[in-house]
C-alpha cells in the first residue's frame, strides 16, 4: 500500500513539475513581452482608454434604472 501512495504521489509531483517548465517556458515569455509592447503603445496604440475600459451598469446602452438612492 506504502510503495503504490509513493508511486500517486511520484506522478502527482511529476505531473506538477511537468506544467510548472511548460508554463514558465511557453507562457510566460510571451505574457511578458505583450505587456512591455503594450506599454510603449506597439499594441492597441489607436483605441480610446474609455471605450476599453469597463462601463457602469448604468452607462451602458439599452439599460434603464429603475430606483437610484
């Protein structure tokens, strides 16, 4: 029963390990620099900062409050 919890958590381990490289190798270069061309306007560099950001409950289109304190 020992040797086969062992060999669960052997693979367990092993499975975390094997996401852990492929997240840090794959993902996060790519995450890094997309937000380093953002900042110095490579992307998005046209769009409005308020249309991108997120709008108010009550400023969005086709919404109608109906009791406001």
């Amino acid at each position: 029963m020992g040797q086969f919890l062992g060999f669960l958590f052997f693979i367990t381990m092993a499975m975390c390990g094997f996401w852990c490289l492929t997240f840090l190798v794959g993902i996060v270069p790519y995450w890094l620099t997309f937000g380093v061309a953002e900042r110095f306007g490579k992307i998005n560099k046209n769009s409005d900062p308020d249309e991108v950001r997120r709008k108010l409950l009550t400023e969005q289109p086709g919404v109608e409050v109906l009791y406001k304190k």
